[in-house]
C-alpha cells in the first residue's frame, strides 16, 4: 500500500489483491484439514444395548470417580412409583429412607408428581458407576436407565481401561462429533 502521499498503482493493487487471495486460499485450506481432522476422530462410548451391567466402569477407569455416568431416558421412563433402579428388591417400603434404595451412594434422586407418579433423576457428583440401579431397571423395569461415558469428565485415554476390560466390550468407537448413543433413539 502506498506511503504518505505516493500514488495506488495498478500493480500495487494487484500485488495487494493477489497476497489477499493467497492468505484466503491458505486460510481455507487449513479451515478444511481441521474439519477433516474432526470428523476423522472418535471417542469412545458405551452401547447401552450390549452393557451388562458388570460394575466394570465404576472400578476400571483412570478417574476416580469414573467418567462414565448413569443417564436416565426421560422419554422411555413410567414415572413409576416402583421403580427397580431406585428401590432394592427386597424393600421394606416404598419411600426414600436409605435401607430402601438400591444406590449406594444416593445419586437417583425421587420426586412426588401426582399419585402414582414419581420423577427420578440423577445426581451425577453422587454417581460411580456401580450399574446397580441400571441392571435392576434393565432387568425388572423399561430399562430408562443407562451408563454412557461423560465426555466432559473423560480425559480421552487413547487405550481406554475399561474397554479392554469389558466383559461384554460394550465399549466402542462412536465419531466425536456425536459422542452420545441415547438408548431411546437406538
């Protein structure tokens, strides 16, 4: 570009034009590589339909605790009063007392919607990774509960701990762009 008071040329401004479109080519190219790149990435993730509820995910992962977490599919759920993730079997009464709950650490949190209805929700802080709720919900109830690795929490081990020692190896692959398998839209 000129200085002062010296005159735009015609070729200064094709020198300028031709540098302008060359940093855009560049810029361009490299904004493709990175989405290149990122659809070339996966993450791992649980298939909730090969999950056996082993406990594996609680006392395998690097994190303590786990990054996997148990989600709850709002849209498969009864709402029930009885729900086999939150009560233990053999409970002697269907309230909230802790003898009563089948999470060791309370994490399902109950709420009263309107007889017989009843909200559950997941404390994920509370959350290891035990599968207990999971496995009573998949094996008596709809199965709305499930474990899914929190991607927010996982550190993105390049060998991931508790694949390799999944006895069902629920564990796999899934693009990082959709890191989530929802058990409701399998």
């Amino acid at each position: 570009m000129p200085i002062d008071n010296q005159k735009l040329t015609r070729r200064d401004a094709l020198a300028w034009m031709a540098r302008a479109g060359t940093g855009a080519a560049v810029a361009a190219l490299a904004v493709k590589a990175t989405r290149q790149a990122e659809a070339g990435r996966t993450t791992w993730q649980i298939d909730p339909r090969k999950c056996i509820q082993c406990g594996r995910c609680e006392t395998e992962c690097v994190l303590q605790p786990s990054a996997v977490k148990c989600v709850h599919g709002y849209a498969m759920c009864g709402y029930c009063k009885l729900c086999f993730g939150y009560f233990k079997p053999d409970a002697a009464r269907l309230d909230e007392a802790a003898e009563n709950q089948l999470c060791p650490t309370g994490a399902i949190r109950r709420k009263f919607i309107e007889d017989p209805y009843f909200e559950y929700s997941i404390d994920e802080r509370l959350c290891t990774a035990c599968g207990l709720c999971v496995k009573g919900c998949t094996n008596f109830g709809n199965g709305s509960l499930y474990l899914q690795v929190r991607h927010d929490l996982c550190v993105n081990c390049n060998t991931c701990r508790i694949a390799e020692n999944c006895p069902a190896q629920a564990f796999v692959r899934v693009p990082a762009a959709s890191p989530y398998l929802l058990k409701e839209q399998l």
